[in-house]
C-alpha cells in the first residue's frame, strides 16, 4: 500500500501538465501514488502523461475516460486509489516537493481523518498565501472551511466506508466536503503553504455566468442530504453560517460582475436561497461571533440595500 494517493484529473492541460505531475513525482515522501485521469484531452495531455508513465513506472499511473465534468474524474481517480490516505491536484497547478511528506507525518501523528494545510494564490508577477482558518471538528470546519480539495489528505479507509462521490456539476467540491463532514472526527493541520493555486483569466473560477446559479442549486442537495440523514437540526446553526458565506461572499461579489438583467436575477437567487432556507439568518451565532469587515458587511446587508452593494461592486471591480 502507499502512504499517499494524489488523483489528478486533465482535461487540455498540456500546456501544464508536466509541471503538475513532476511536483509530486520530486516529492519527498517517496511512497507516493499518482493517479492522472486524462478526461478526454484533445490536445497533446495524453503524450505527456504517457512518457511520464514510463519515466515513473512505479509511481505514475495515467487512465484514459471520455470527456466528461471534472467530477466524473476525481470519481474515477478514487476508484484507483492505494493509498493509506489520498488528495487532489489540479492538472495546471503545482505543489512543492515537502507537501505530501509534512500532511503524512501530521496525520500519522494525530490519527487525522484529514489533513490540511495553507496554500498560495499564484499570479503572473506575484503569489498571495491564504492562511486557512484552524478547526479541530466538523462544526469548526464547516465554520470555517475554504471549500479548496487539494490543501488536504483524506483517510481512506474511513472515506471509502462513507461512500460519498462528487456530484458532476460545478461547485462540487463544497458539496462533497459538507456531505463528508458530519463524519470526520479528527483534524489537524500543517501550518505551512505547499499548493500553488495558479490564477488564469478565463479558468472556471474567473467565469461569472449561470455557473453561480449552479452552485445555489448544489447548495439544496447539501440541505436536502441532510435532511434525509436527519443531520438538518443538529448542524442548522453551522450550515446558515456557510450559506451566509457563500450567499454573500465571493460567488455575491462574482454574480455582481454580470451584465444587465442576468445580473439581477442571479443576485435575487442568491439573496432569496439564503432567505428561505433560513429566514433568521441574521441572528445566527457565528455571524454576531465574528467582528471583522466581512461580517460587518453581512450584517449591514438587508432586503432594501442588497441589489445596491451589487452595483457597487459592480463598479468597483469593473
């Protein structure tokens, strides 16, 4: 068995493929799976991946499947893996060589569930490190995940019991990683910066459209799994507060950059997701609990004012 697992979905990566693979292939911690998913590629991903197959025949392994969501890939990956635990990453972003050595070692020491650690944003001309909040069980880390997948190393053992796959839509990462939380017990964290998060204009994440209304619809499977496991009530508080965040956070912000009538009705979706699933959101404990801009900014939001922060931001960020 290996100590680690990275699935790494491609689709049309050629131009960053190697770059992704050779940061895990210089790991440090030798014992290493690589697991590259090549999505249907129309350009040269496979050629790539395939002669780094066999540079490393014991350590990279490259599957072909037809195009389909990134999902369906991160699905196939997990089917594949070995390892005593696994992650992710991003066929155009990198890790540096002691990542997977610092996340195993931590986890080992504490008997994690999961593993997680900083990460840089990665432009151009300069990187920006994102320091993700500390949180030691699952109301912690519903509170304050950054919904990223390839920061962490997850048990195995316990992710296979639970069974959960990605939904293929877009945003699927939040969804796996709340629909897994109510049964990951024990965390821990590496305070150190590994993944670097390249940032290229027109990469999904850059892309403003319908994609947001995506993601409020994969926010009603997340209530909806668990209402069914009967979890509603005894998470309410924690699952308000990730929806105040995600309402009237960056996908707020991102759906504010739409143009004309488009950019109303997605803002009213958001708006009016977080309304009627928690009419009393105001009063949430995390959201009085935190006093910095951001959640002075939640708090001044209102159904007279909202539709004018977005032509504010709109402004700003044009």
């Amino acid at each position: 068995m290996y100590k680690v697992s990275v699935i790494v979905p491609c689709y049309n990566n050629g131009q960053y493929i190697e770059k992704a693979i050779r940061s895990l292939t210089d790991q440090s911690l030798d014992d290493i799976e690589i697991i590259v998913v090549n999505n249907g590629s129309t350009d040269n991903s496979w050629d790539i991946i395939f002669s780094l197959m066999k540079e490393f025949p014991n350590k990279v392994f490259g599957y072909i499947k037809e195009h389909g969501n990134v999902s369906s890939s991160r699905n196939y990956g997990l089917s594949k893996v070995h390892g005593e635990y696994f992650g992710f990453l991003d066929g155009d972003d990198y890790c540096d060589k002691d990542m997977y050595e610092s996340l195993y070692n931590k986890a080992k020491e504490n008997d994690a569930d999961w593993c997680y650690s900083d990460y840089y944003f990665t432009y151009d001309d300069h990187e920006v490190e994102y320091k993700e909040d500390e949180y030691s069980n699952n109301r912690e880390m519903m509170v304050h995940l950054y919904s990223a997948l390839w920061n962490k190393i997850y048990k195995t053992s316990l992710f296979k019991e639970i069974g959960i796959e990605f939904k293929e839509s877009y945003n699927e990462d939040v969804v796996y990683l709340f629909k897994n939380a109510p049964y990951i017990n024990n965390f821990s964290k590496v305070n150190k910066a590994f993944v670097h998060y390249v940032q290229r204009p027109g990469s999904l994440i850059h892309v403003y459209d319908d994609k947001v209304k995506q993601m409020v619809f994969n926010w009603h499977t997340i209530y909806d799994y668990y209402k069914e496991k009967e979890l509603f009530e005894k998470y309410h508080d924690e699952l308000e507060y990730a929806t105040i965040k995600y309402m009237l956070g960056q996908p707020f912000k991102r759906a504010s950059l739409i143009s004309g009538k488009e950019r109303i009705t997605t803002i009213d979706l958001l708006w009016n997701n977080l309304n009627d699933n928690f009419p009393n959101w105001k009063k949430n404990k995390y959201l009085k609990q935190f006093k910095d801009n951001k959640h002075r900014y939640f708090r001044l939001l209102n159904k007279h004012n909202y539709h004018l922060f977005s032509k504010i931001f709109n402004i700003i960020n044009k």
